[in-house]
C-alpha cells in the first residue's frame, strides 16, 4: 500500500537487522536508554534505575563471544534490542538469558526473534538449557515463557519466577 505523501511507514520487523554486539556497539547502548521506560528498565535489570546502568555497559564491551555472548537488533544504526546469554561455570551446559526492548518495539516480535536466534547460537556452543529470572509483574515475558516452553516450571526466588528452560534440538 502507498504511503500518503509527506509520511514515512514506521519500521517494520523486517527492517530490522540482528547481528552480533560489537565493539562498536557501546554508545548504541548507552542511547537506547532514552526508549526504555522506568517499567522496561526495572523488569530488565530489577532496581529502578533511570538508565541503562554503565556495570551492564562494562560487561557487554567484556563478552567473549563464547561463554557470554549477545545479539543486538539495530534499525537505522539505532540500537533497539539486546539479548545476551552467561555460561554457568559450574555447569556449562546451562546459561542464564536476558532480553531487553525498546519499548516502541515491544509487543512486536523482536524480543522472540533476538531468543530464537540466541537459542541458536548457543545451542552450536554447547548449551542445552537456559536459566530466566522474571519478575512477576513482568507479564510479557511470563506470557512468552508459557508458550515457547509449555511445560517450563518455576519456583520463586526473591520476588521473582526462576525458570530452567531445556533448549530444543
């Protein structure tokens, strides 16, 4: 369908392009601050910071690309999804995950896109099941979990739904 003149479609998920996070990557991060909202920080990160906290910015310009790895999803150069991944040392067939949205781009696919091809990644490494703390309020993410792993269960731990989630093969 044509757009009127004078208006621009709104990016759709195909514009979007995943790829690793770089070491070019940093201030991308730092900027996607200003699209999160306090409730998509605090269900991220579990304290009620007003930005991205610069100890999460540290640990991603760390990754090794093997035991702790993530994906970032760009549209226009402009950062607006991460989904990371950390090795358990003590069994390193486990990994704990984590995916944060710009909040325009929530409720939109991009968070299930970022996992699948996180899964993936993983999955190459070795890895055969991924660890998850949701908050409770958090009901997207509850909501995703139910449906990507039906028979996932979880047990409470400081305010939060701790979930183990075998990996498929």
């Amino acid at each position: 369908m044509k757009q009127p003149i004078g208006r621009t479609a709104a990016p759709a998920l195909e514009d979007v392009r995943i790829r690793p996070y770089g070491v070019t990557d940093h201030d991308r991060l730092v900027r996607m601050s200003d699209r999160l909202s306090g409730s998509s920080l605090y269900t991220r990160f579990f304290s009620g910071t007003p930005r991205i906290p610069d100890y999460y910015v540290a640990a991603m310009d760390r990754l090794d690309h093997w035991d702790r790895d993530a994906l970032v999803a760009l549209v226009g150069g402009e950062m607006v999804g991460i989904a990371e991944y950390v090795r358990d040392a003590r069994e390193p067939f486990r990994a704990e995950i984590a995916v944060l949205v710009a909040d325009p781009w929530q409720r939109r696919g991009l968070g299930s896109r970022l996992i699948g091809y996180l899964t993936h990644l993983a999955a190459r490494r070795g890895i055969t099941e991924f660890g998850a703390d949701v908050i409770l309020t958090n009901r997207d993410a509850l909501l995703f979990i139910r449906h990507g792993w039906p028979a996932a269960r979880s047990r409470m731990e400081e305010g939060a739904a701790r979930f183990r989630l075998p990996l498929r093969s």
